[in-house]
C-alpha cells in the first residue's frame, strides 16, 4: 500500500538506524525487541526475537530487557492513573 518513494525512504532510514556506528549490534537489536514489545508489535516483536537469537543474544540478556519494558510500562499506568485521580 505504501507508495514506492514513501517504501524506499523507510527502508533506507530503517537500514542507517540498524547500521548505526553508535551502539553495539547487540545493545541496537535489544532495544528493537524492547520497543517492540512496549508497543505490542507481534510482528516486529517475532522478527526481533528470531534475529536476536540468531546473533547470540541470550535468553537472560532478552529477560532484561522485558524486565526493563515492564518496568517502565507499569510506571507508565501508574503516573497516569496518578494524574487520572489528580495526585
């Protein structure tokens, strides 16, 4: 559905983010997971997963980060409730 100029733009982005000479390959593709996870992306959540276990990513490092995702999501719910009853 996605125009083809609109198409390549994305993935030309997409691919410098992935490619990035900032973090390590592992630290990037945890925080794909992670992001995934915090906005319920089943399909970018299943394709981190895979790549994140092809590349040696463990199962305690991939822990920590849903850890951090709960985390922050039930802080999340909790400062908004707060500010829903005005505390």
């Amino acid at each position: 559905m996605l125009p083809e100029p609109q198409k390549q733009a994305f993935q030309t982005f997409s691919g410098i983010v992935r490619q990035n000479d900032i973090l390590e390959p592992k630290t990037t593709r945890l925080i794909y997971l992670a992001v995934s996870m915090a906005v319920g992306c089943y399909p970018w959540m299943n394709h981190c997963l895979s790549d994140a276990k092809e590349n040696q990513v463990t199962d305690q490092e991939i822990g920590a980060a849903q850890s951090i995702v709960m985390a922050v999501l039930a802080g999340s719910v909790d400062a908004r409730f707060k500010d829903a009853v005005g505390q």
